[in-house]
C-alpha cells in the first residue's frame, strides 16, 4: 500500500491523466478529424496536456475539495 499522504497527488495522477486523455482526443478529433498521423498527434497532445494538467490538478483538487466543503456545510 501507498502511504496516506500522498493520496491528494495520486488522485490529481489519476484524474489529470485520465482528464488530459479524453480532453485531447476531443479536442483532437473536434479540429483535425481523424488524418493521417492521428495517432502520433494525440499523443504529442496528450503529452502536453498531462504536462499541464498534472500541476494544475495538484494545486486545483485540494482548493476545489475546499470550495466544495464550504459551500455544503449547514447554516448555523
């Protein structure tokens, strides 16, 4: 087993991975269609996207699970 405190970063590997995957292959299909290179194409763009998205993810899930707690505790 993975020790506990690293369970913020493996759900922003999982969901940023995971993310970047479909968001690029959209994205992809959606401006180019399905040409020649496709697949080498969405990888590079993947690549990029997962470059990005992984930071962004690590710093974007705890501030969302904040917002998140915030907005659903009961009124006093």
């Amino acid at each position: 087993n993975i020790n506990l405190k690293y369970r913020g970063v493996l759900i922003a590997l999982f969901a940023s991975s995971g993310m970047s995957c479909f968001m690029s292959l959209t994205m992809l299909l959606f401006n180019l269609g399905v040409v020649d290179d496709f697949f080498q194409t969405w990888l590079k763009a993947w690549g990029l996207g997962f470059l990005v998205g992984f930071p962004a993810a690590t710093m974007l899930v705890p501030l969302a699970q904040k917002a998140a707690i915030y907005l659903t505790l009961p009124e006093v």
